[in-house]
C-alpha cells in the first residue's frame, strides 16, 4: 500500500510540476516507491527503548532494502 500510494503520489507531482519529465522514467518510479516503504518499515520496526546506535543501523538497513527492492521491482 506505501509503494503504490507513493508512486501515485509521485506520479502527480510530477504531472502537476515536470509535465515535460516521463512517466514511466525508472527514478521516479524507484524514488516514489522507496521513501515511503523505507518510512513504514523504520516506523514499523522502531521501539522508543532502542539504542541511537541501533536505531542509526536501522534506518540505514530500511533504506538499503526499500531502495534495492523498488529497483529490482520497476525493472
């Protein structure tokens, strides 16, 4: 649901603001689709008792991960 509600998101912003730039360009569709999954899934896995170092690995693991799969999705 983070995925597909930020590439619609993503996809309006760039009809409204870039009407030049191409839909099916592949950042877009990496970008749109990441940043919300890599928010969901640190929100999801985050506990207010975590260590800020653990914490620190967290958000860069969620981030790796949604990145590495919105890419291998969009091809």
């Amino acid at each position: 649901m983070f995925g597909l509600g930020g590439w619609f998101l993503g996809t309006l912003l760039v009809l409204r603001f870039w009407p030049s730039w191409a839909l099916p360009d592949q950042l877009l569709s990496v970008v749109s689709v990441a940043v919300p999954i890599w928010l969901g899934v640190y929100a999801g896995w985050v506990c207010t008792d975590t260590p800020k170092a653990m914490r620190a690995k967290g958000i860069v693991a969620a981030a790796v991960g949604a990145v590495v799969g919105a890419a291998l999705g969009s091809t």
